[in-house]
C-alpha cells in the first residue's frame, strides 16, 4: 500500500503536538556537575570541575547571610545565588537572589530573558508591578510571607513603599535568569544606542535623550 502524504503528516504533527516543551533550563544529565568558571571550553552553561575536586562547599552559599549595602541611587542591593557565584548550580536550573531595599527603594523595570520569578517579600511592603505583551499592567502591594510571580521574560519592578527597609527573596527557574534592565539598556549600551533611534521611539527631543544618558554616565 502506497503511503499517501497525509498519513506521514498527520503522526509527524502529532509527535509535534505532544514533544514536551521545556520552558526552563535543560534536565541534568547527572547528579550535579558543579561549574568550573576557569575552563576555556564554551558550552551551554558550564563545564563541571571533577568529582574528585568537588567539596561540600559546593553545595553550599553563604552570601545571603549579610545585610547588603542600600546607599545607592535606586536604594537598592540585589545578591544573587546564581551559577557564577554559587557554581554548585550548574546544570540545575535554579537560583535565587536577596533583594534589599531602603525606604522608597527601587528595583527599576527589568525582565529576565531565561526564568519566570517566584518571590517572598520578608520584611516590609514593596509594590510590585509588571506588563504582560498586551500592555496590561497588573500590580499589588505585597507584603510579610506574600508571594509574587513573574511570567518569564515581562517586565516588571518592585518599589518599597513601607516606612523602612524591605527584605524579599526570589527565585527562578535558571541557574542564570539574566536581567535587562529598561533604561540602562536603551540609555547606557556600549558602544550606545545612536541618539535618533531613542528621539524617535520615545517622540522627544535630542535633548532629553542627552539629559537621561547623562544619568547613566554615558
Ligand atoms: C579559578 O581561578 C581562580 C584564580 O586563578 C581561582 O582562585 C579559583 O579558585 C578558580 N576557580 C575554580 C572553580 O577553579
Ligand atoms: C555603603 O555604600 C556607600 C556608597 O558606596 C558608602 O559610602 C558607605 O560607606 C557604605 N556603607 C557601608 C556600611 O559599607
């Protein structure tokens, strides 16, 4: 019997349909594989160091016990636990960070292009607020033991608006969620974005776009 194009397409669509999707980082293939971040090989991620080198402390991190410093512009100190400081997640396919913020504190709009975010506010009330591709912009106050999620890759932030510090913890399903900040990326590149892209797509003039690079130090 002849097979006719249709009955080859149809099980081939179907196999499409049901393939699993991943929509985070790969499966390990093996227990662990902590990073070796000095190796000059280039692979998705990192290549493991040898077992034989591999010590208890790989499986441990310690950066999240300090309060972090808040001075700063945005009021802000982000730690991260992500493979390049904790190289025991390698392959893993999750981190966390420890977001600090002093009163009025922000941690301006951003997305992370690899992980969705689940976080746990632990001290204080932060307004956390993202856009989804529609342009919607949903937003709540959250505060002590409430949780908040970020569909990967929309953008979003948090502000403190409690009268003192605001501790909260996140995670994500990457080992290295990255994080592309909206100003800085648009308004402090290297080499930078040309001045008429940003006049035209935010309808201002030269001068303005001069003013908002010149707070980035470009
Ligand atoms: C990478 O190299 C630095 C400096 O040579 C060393 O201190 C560090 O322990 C090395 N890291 C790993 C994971 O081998
Ligand atoms: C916090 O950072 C600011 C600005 O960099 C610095 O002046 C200040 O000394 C730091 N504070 C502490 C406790 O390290």
């Amino acid at each position: 019997m002849a097979t006719s194009p249709s009955s080859v397409f149809y099980p081939v669509l179907f196999l499409f349909l049901v393939a699993p999707c991943y929509a985070a980082d790969p499966d390990p293939l093996q227990d662990f594989c902590v990073a070796d971040l000095n190796s000059s090989a280039s692979v998705n991620g990192f290549p493991c160091k040898p077992s034989s080198e591999v010590t208890s402390s790989d499986f441990f991190f310690d950066g999240f016990t300090k309060e972090g410093n808040v001075s700063n512009v945005f009021g802000l100190r982000v730690t991260s636990a992500n493979v390049l400081s904790f190289p025991g997640l390698n392959t893993l396919g999750m981190s966390m960070n420890r977001v600090e913020f002093a009163p009025g504190g922000l941690n301006s709009p951003h997305s992370h292009p690899r992980a969705t975010e689940l976080g746990v506010v632990v001290q204080g009330k932060l307004l956390v607020g993202l856009v989804t591709t529609s342009n919607v912009f949903y937003s709540k106050e959250v505060g002590p033991g409430e949780l908040f999620v970020i569909p990967r890759g929309l953008v979003h932030f948090q502000r403190n608006i409690g009268e003192g510090k605001a501790l909260s913890f996140t995670a994500f399903n990457s080992q290295l969620p990255g994080a592309v900040f909206t100003a800085p990326t648009l308004f402090a590149a290297t080499p930078t974005v040309p001045n008429e892209v940003l006049t035209q797509a935010f309808q201002v003039d030269e001068n303005v776009v001069n003013q908002i690079k010149s707070k980035f130090g470009t």
